[in-house]
C-alpha cells in the first residue's frame, strides 16, 4: 500500500528539522516539526487583545488564531519564530502554492520579519506554477535527499535566519541599504 502524501511530508518535514538541528544551535535557532504561528491579532471593542495570553503568542493552538506549518525555526532565547518551511514530497499543485503562499502572507502581517519557503523534498525542479502563483515565499528549494540537498537547504536557511534577525532588527539600526531576491538556475 502506498505511503500518504502528507505521511510522506511529515516524514520528510522530521528528517529535515533532525538535519537542521544539527546546525542551528550555534546560530541561536531550533527547528520544530508542525509547530503552530498566530495568522490574527484582534482588539476588540472593549480594548482587549485576543489571544490574550503571552502564552497564546508564542505557542498558539491550531484553530485557536493559530495555522501549523510544516516547519518552524524559533530562536532559542525568544521563541519568536524566524523562517518557516512548507514541505511537499515529490511534486506540487497550483493549489498548493495558492494556499501555502496566501498563508505565508497572513503570518507575515503578524511577524513582519518573517522569512518562508516551499521546500519539495524529492523533486528534481520548481515548475513554472510556482512563479506563476507565488505571492508570499521568500526561498523555494527543490531537492532530492542526498547530503548534497541538504547541505544546500542548511546554507538557504541559515541566510534566512541572518535576514530576519535583520529585518526584525531594523528598527535598532541605521537602516536597510540593499534588498535582492536571488533565482539559481541550472
């Protein structure tokens, strides 16, 4: 019997944090697996803030102002989260990069800095349909899971977590000088 996609996906989404983990201490960050990040913020008419625990901030609950992804890189200290990675096994749809890219957008509103890529485990390329729809990622990788992929992604991901502390860092700094959104092809 064949493996579920999504089985497949958080198969592939643990191997991965596993690998990254191994990286990411040093750089302050850790990866988790099908982690949960706020997609709202409501002040209702009586002033008060929902979630409305600090708590709530930090480990929302998926359906309660929360969306899960597959991915979740925090820092350590903070537990803010910094880049977020949704995983596809093989090949993707244009429904995929629609939905995962409008998600991408809704977390963005609540963490500005916040870095998120498309990651297809198990493919050999990005097909045009990703271009076409995507509005919200930052990085896409496709790779079949030999060291060499990963090492890649390690690389791609440890950039992302320089640009999102530096986003989110902006405010304390002189400013932004140059923004560039790099494509690689072979």
């Amino acid at each position: 019997m064949p493996v579920a996609p999504s089985r497949r996906e958080d198969a592939a989404a643990d191997r991965l944090v596993k690998d990254l983990n191994k990286v990411l201490k040093p750089q302050g960050a850790q990866a988790e697996s099908r982690s949960c990040l706020l997609y709202k913020i409501v002040i209702d008419g009586s002033g008060n803030v929902e979630p409305p625990h600090e708590s709530d901030y930090l480990e929302p609950k998926r359906g309660q102002s929360g969306f899960q992804a597959d991915i979740v890189i925090r820092d350590t200290k903070t537990r803010v989260p910094l880049v977020v990675m949704e995983v596809k096994y093989g090949t993707f749809s244009t429904h995929d990069v629609i939905t995962y890219s409008a998600k991408a957008l809704r977390h963005k509103e609540i963490y500005p800095y916040l870095r998120y890529g498309f990651v297809i485990v198990g493919g050999k390329h990005i097909n045009e349909k990703f271009f076409w729809h995507n509005v919200g990622f930052d990085f896409a990788m496709a790779f079949t899971e030999r060291p060499a992929g990963r090492t890649e992604l390690r690389e791609i991901v440890k950039r992302q977590i320089k640009t999102a502390r530096a986003l989110a860092e902006r405010t304390k700094t002189s400013g932004i000088w140059r923004y560039e959104n790099k494509i690689e092809m072979n």
